[in-house]
C-alpha cells in the first residue's frame, strides 16, 4: 500500500488519527461442508515418516533442534541462493526501533457466493497458496500479507526458483481470478531440524511485488502469542495433496481438497503415537498440534506447508502448518502440524527487519504497520 502524500508531520499525524481503528479486527464467514479426504505433506509432494513407517519428510538446512526458544528468544535467517547451489543461512541484523503494531481489521475473512444454499468452492478458503517450481505443485502454504507466505521449512530446497500461485483452486486450469507471483526471498526457521522427526518446521516466503486482496485472495488471521487453541476444537486443513496413501501419482490433486480434523494437543498426541509405535521416545514435542478425524480424513504428500485453520468469532485464524505425519488417514495416527501461535514471535521479528532492511522505505514504521495489521488475535 501506498503511504499518503505529505512530509513526515503529515505521516505521524495520519498514523496518530488512524490508529484507533486499526486496532479492531473483524472478520466474517460460515463454517464449510465436509468434504474430501487430505493427506499429509512431503516436497515433492511434502513428507510423512516415522520410525517403521512412511512419515513425510523433505531434505533442507539443519540445526540443533530448539523449538521451545522460538515463543521466548525467536531468531531467524535469511535463505538466498548461493553460489554453492543451495539456500545458505545469514544471520539477520538488528530490526529498527519501532512503534509496536497495530492489529486492523482485514485478515480471516470470506467473500462468498451463494448457489443453492452451498459456498462457491472458489472463494472458501482465499489465503491457500500453491508454491511451485517449473509450474508443478511442490507444497501449500497461506498468505498472511501482501507479500508473505507462511508455509513448511522442509517445503524449501537448495537454488530452486519457486511460484506462488494464489487465487485459484484448480491445479491444470487457471481461473481468470488467479495471480503467479515469482518468489524474491525465504526465511526459515535457524533451528529448523530434518534429521528424524522434523522440528522447527515452519518458514516465510517474500513475493517479489505485492498481491492485490479481491473476493478470491485474502490473507489469513494468526494468533497471538499466548493462544492456545483447546483440544477437540474442529478445524480445517486444505491442499492439493495425495487423496489417499496408496496414490502413486506423482502429480497434484486437481482440485483443492479439504478436510475436518479434531484438534489434539501435543502431549496427548505423543502419548498416542508412543502407543502405535510401541516407544517410550519422545515422538511429538513443544511447539506443534495434531489434528485427527477417526473418519480417515487427513492430509498427506503434497499438502505440506499449508493452512490448518479455525473459526473463532466469525474470523478464520490459522493455528497450525501441514508438517508431518505417519502415513495418511491411519486410524489412531493424527497428523502433526507446526503451532503458529508457537513461533509468533519469529514471524513478528522477520517481517520487523524486513521492513528495516528496505532500502527504498523512508517510513520504516509505516512498513511495518502494514503488514504486521493482520496478527490478531481469535
């Protein structure tokens, strides 16, 4: 978005009158019908593994696993390609010193048709993102701004140029209403670990230009900090994942696809996975949730990186990342998903020094009010 004219006087006076209302957040839609099977994510698709089984997992830069510093202590580094042939790792500076963030209304919000008393499938879910490379479907992620995406860190490769696709629900045909924006830079997470179970799974994606909001694009809410979302709250997970674990295909679901899970915390979830496994290890830890539906519906290859997101309020917020699981649909085995709320802070703290990195932003708090406006609390 474009600042108003006038100097810097101007600027802090229109900030000052436009701050009360951009502390409201507001948001509006129904809840959506039940609908086909998901399955859990893998980068070529997304991956799902674990000990003895076929858990989902994708290659990427490692570090010790430290998730529980994220809420508390987030730090993060810039992925760029290198020279080497992969993304290589920059610690990043400092942010600016800046006015705390505002929470405007704009985020979680459905513009939908209404044909027979059912949603148009186009418009449910407006934030799902397709990442891709060379045109085919790699992982899901969400837009959470005008040019970023939050999605899985073992989503991310070496020195691959990656596609965002926003806008549309199939894969092969392109609705008039979708946008393919080149991906400029990604973040992931400094202990990002994809050496056993996966930990630290989550990483932000900057588009080279920013996307225009319509009826079919919208950004997706997140929660605070302190959110913690309750055991057996139903949700939904989306993506263009494998419809069922035997699927050989290689190729991405044609239509998005969507799902009701039960939410599970993770300490019962690791109870549960201990028990299918027969282990006493640690299988699930701090800083994710599962969802699962005794029904068989989950996500699976190819849905990695997106949204599992909940209504609260009339405001859709996005509780959880698509990032690993054992097998897809297994009675008894939920999925497990990145918490957001979890890492709230790293995401604060990288869209903050982004913004003080631009070079051509002369109003670095401007820049950050803009695209931090959208971390609400449900």
């Amino acid at each position: 978005m474009a600042s108003p004219p006038g100097g810097s006087l101007g600027l802090l006076l229109w900030l000052l009158l436009l701050q009360p209302r951009l502390r409201e957040a507001e948001g509006g839609s129904a809840a959506p019908p039940p609908s086909p099977a998901l399955t859990s994510p893998s980068s070529s698709g997304g991956g799902r593994e674990g000990p003895g089984a076929s858990v989902w997992k994708a290659e990427g830069p490692s570090a010790p696993p430290g998730p529980q510093e994220a809420a508390s202590s987030p730090q993060v580094v810039a992925v760029t390609p290198g020279a080497s042939g992969s993304y290589r790792a920059g610690a990043m500076a400092k942010p600016l010193t800046t006015a705390k963030p505002l929470f405007p209304a704009g985020c979680g919000q459905r513009s939908m048709r209404i044909v027979g008393g059912l949603p148009a499938a186009e418009r449910k879910w407006p934030w799902q993102v397709s990442l891709q490379i060379n045109d085919r479907h790699m992982c899901g992620g969400s837009l959470i701004a005008s040019r970023w995406v939050l999605t899985a860190a073992h989503c991310i490769f070496g020195h691959v140029e990656y596609t965002a696709k926003l806008g549309d629900i199939f894969m092969k045909h392109t609705s008039r209403m979708a946008v393919e924006i080149p991906v400029q830079d990604i973040v992931i997470h400094q202990h990002y670990n994809p050496i056993g179970l996966i930990e630290n799974d989550i990483a932000l994606v900057l588009l080279e230009f920013p996307v225009n909001f319509s009826s079919h694009i919208q950004p997706v809410c997140l929660p605070k900090k302190a959110f913690m979302v309750q055991a057996g709250t139903e949700c939904w997970v989306t993506g263009w994942g494998k419809l069922n674990e035997a699927d050989q295909s290689k190729e991405a679901a044609e239509r998005l696809q969507e799902a009701e899970l039960n939410i599970i915390r993770y300490e019962k979830c690791n109870t549960m996975l201990q028990t299918q496994m027969e282990t006493s290890s640690d299988i699930v830890k701090e800083g994710t949730v599962c969802g699962y539906n005794a029904q068989g519906k989950d996500a699976c290859q190819g849905d990695s990186g997106g949204p599992l997101v909940c209504e609260f309020n009339e405001t859709w917020v996005q509780v959880g990342i698509v990032s690993w699981g054992i097998g897809c649909g297994r009675r008894n085995y939920p999925g497990v998903y990145t918490e957001v709320s979890f890492y709230k802070d790293w995401v604060i703290d990288h869209l903050s020094q982004a913004c003080s990195w631009d070079s051509a932003g002369s109003f670095p708090l401007l820049c950050l009010l803009l695209p931090l406006g959208i971390l609400v609390a449900p």
